[in-house]
C-alpha cells in the first residue's frame, strides 16, 4: 500500500467510530463510472456509492449547480422561503403523484417523518393509531423508529427494546398482510425491491394487498424508495410498475447524486396532518442539496436514463444468468433494471467483492451470500459486460 493511503488508514483507526467493515482502499478522484484510488489506479465502480451516484462521479450538470450556488448562497434554514427546495418540490410531485414535499438529509429521517405523519392523521381523526405493518427482510433505517420497522431481527437485538407497535409479515405471503392490517393500523410499509437484504422484489399480489388493506381499514401506504428511486429499476420511480399509487413515498440515496438529500412525498388528501412545528430540520431542503437534487433529477428525466436502465439491466440480468450457469458456487441471480444481487450458495460474497477490487472492479457484499450490483444509471453495456466477466471469473475461482 502506499503511504498516503497508510496515513489514512492509520487515522481512521485511531479517531473513527469501528462501525464499518471497510475494503483496503481509499478513493481520491472519480469521473462518470470511474473511480481512482490513492494510488492513481483505476476502479470500474458497479456500486455508486450504494445506489447514490445515479450520473456517476462529477457530473457535470450537478458540478455546476453546486458551485454556482456554493458561490452565491449556502444555508438559511427553513425559516425562510428557499427557491430550490419549492422548484425540488414541483419536479418531484409533477412526475410522480399530486401532493406536498418535505426535505430532510437521509433515507432514515424521511422514513421516520413518514411514520410521524401516518400517526399524526390519525390522531387528527379522533382516534389515534400506533401499529405499523412491514415485511420481514425490510430495511427502513437505522434511527431507533426506522430500525424497529426494519424486518432483520438481527439488526434490532442489540439496541432492545426498540420501539412497539411494529408487526413484520412473510415477504411473499399477501394474506398474512392482509390479515395483519386492522383499524388500529396507522400505516403499511414496504420496499418495493428489498435493496439490503440481498435485492428481493415485492411481488404485485403483496403490492396489490398492502393497497387493498389500506384502503379498506383506512391506513397510509408508505412506499420506500430510498434505494429504488430516481430511475433504478426501469421507471423513475418503482411503485410505476405496480399500478398502486401510494400515500407517502420516501426518497434519498441517487436523488442529488451524492449530495445527502432525502425527501418524502404526501398525497394531497393526507398533506395538510402535520402542522408547523410538527416536524422540521435544521439541515433538509437547503439550497446545495436542492440545487444539487434539481440537476440529478432533470438529467435523469432528460437524458431518458429510467428507459437506459430497464434495458441494460434486462441485458445485466440475462448476462449474468447465462455465465454463470456452470458456476456451482452461484444459486440465481435477481433484480430489476440496475438493481441486481447474485445469490451464492456459501457466504463468500465478502471475498468475491475483495476478488473483484484487486481487479479493478466495484461490487458489494450486500449479504454473506449475495453479491450486488448497483451501476451509475450512465453506464455503457460494455463495461457492465466487463464489469460482470471480472465478477463471474472470481466467483468461478471461488468454486475450485
């Protein structure tokens, strides 16, 4: 290793929190789907920054959209009007569902505003409702409220007790959710592709009962979009797959390329439960990440890349599934668009994604035995070809 990368290493074992299992690399420069590490190698990166950098490294209509506003203003709060955030606010709801935004900094404080709205209405209606009905598998976050509606037991035993009302369902069992939503019901939420359990779509039948038990009992549908957003799966937003409208969805991760942003989005009939005072944020809905947002989400919306992705993931998927039918090592392979996850039979995703960094190659462990695939939504079919031939030519020596 070299001896800038040394001096970090050194320092983040000294001075950082231990709360992340690390691979032996330090990036310092990225360009479009190409990363550089400290010592000046090159990285093809299939992971954008799990899901965040949509338009790959230093686009150069988000580069410009935070200088520019860098240089003429950086933070107010949201005691005042800001003219990014209303414009944010516009794009989102114009292409997606009508309603009304809020702007927090990550996918967990957009989720937990989600659920905080969800019992604020119905507390408003003069019977207030605390159950929450999620999937088993889900990822919601990490906050104490988001953690307890995470469907991964193991995630939630070190900091019991989390928070009650919580009740988590078969992913794949749509009568068990429609039993479980009741009139003491605040909300159901789902992800609609389970991006940190190892890629697992939602199938429509579960999507079509979550939509009919709200309807019928009168709870809110939280749709989680943090990893599914901005494009990944073929749409601009999953839930357009699905025919089923909800009455929140959650966003973060690709929606300002990097720049921490979350939102989440209110159906008109619900947007007026909370009140000022209610919820807030000191950091969310500022002018360089809205600036930033308003840059990424047009450039994917302009430059067709929800279409780009649903047909090179179809290709990805195919691919994949094809080169990897004499690997023993592999089970199947999974996923929408440029969302996939290649499941293995033992838990060795951990040296398959250090097989594939020393060969210049970025995937991710996303479980013991699954291997993900996030690509910037701006890259070609020849480097995911590359990209998955490194991948499959590891995991075949893996099988010896």
């Amino acid at each position: 290793m070299d001896e800038r990368y040394r001096l970090i290493e050194s320092l983040d074992a000294e001075y950082v929190l231990q709360t992340f299992n690390r691979l032996p690399v330090a990036f310092v420069r990225g360009e479009g789907t190409c990363l550089w590490d400290t010592a000046g190698r090159e990285y093809l990166d299939l992971v954008s920054g799990l899901g965040v950098t949509v338009l790959g490294h230093c686009h150069p209509a988000v580069t410009e959209a935070v200088c520019g506003q860098a240089a003429r203003l950086v933070h107010t709060t949201n005691l005042y009007y800001v003219e990014p955030q209303a414009r944010l606010a516009r794009l989102l709801v114009k292409n997606s569902f009508p309603g009304r935004c809020f702007f927090a900094n990550s996918g967990a404080e957009a989720n937990e505003g989600a659920l905080k709205l969800a019992r604020k209405y119905h507390y408003l209606k003069g019977r207030p409702r605390g159950k929450v009905v999620c999937l088993e598998g889900a990822f919601h976050g990490r906050t104490l409220a988001t953690l307890s509606a995470t469907g991964q037991p193991a995630k939630r035993e070190p900091f019991k007790p989390v928070m009650p009302g919580f009740e988590h369902v078969p992913l794949e069992d749509p009568g068990a959710l429609r039993d479980a939503v009741d009139d003491e019901t605040a909300a159901v939420m789902l992800e609609l592709i389970q991006g940190e359990s190892g890629v697992r779509p939602v199938s429509a039948e579960v999507v079509e009962a979550a939509r009919e038990a709200c309807d019928r009992t009168g709870a809110l549908l939280i749709i989680d979009e943090v990893q599914t957003g901005l494009g990944r799966t073929g749409k601009l937003f999953a839930f357009q797959h699905y025919g089923v409208i909800p009455d929140v969805m959650t966003l973060a991760k690709g929606i300002a390329n990097g720049v921490p942003t979350a939102a989440f989005i209110v159906a008109t009939q619900y947007a007026d439960a909370l009140s000022p005072g209610d919820h807030g944020s000191t950091f969310g809905g500022g002018f360089l990440a809205c600036s930033a947002a308003l840059a990424t989400v047009q450039t994917v919306i302009d430059d067709g890349l929800p279409e780009k992705a649903g047909t090179l993931g179809g290709m990805l998927l195919e691919r994949l599934r094809s080169m990897t039918e004499g690997v023993g090592l592999v089970k199947g392979v999974r996923g929408r668009g440029l969302m996939l996850a290649v499941q293995l039979e033992r838990d060795v995703s951990w040296q398959a994604v250090k097989g594939c960094l020393e060969r210049g190659v970025l995937v991710n462990n996303v479980t013991p035995d699954a291997v993900r695939l996030l690509p910037p939504l701006i890259v070609e079919e020849e480097e995911l070809v590359r990209g998955a031939q490194v991948l499959v030519d590891v995991l075949e020596g893996l099988d010896e």
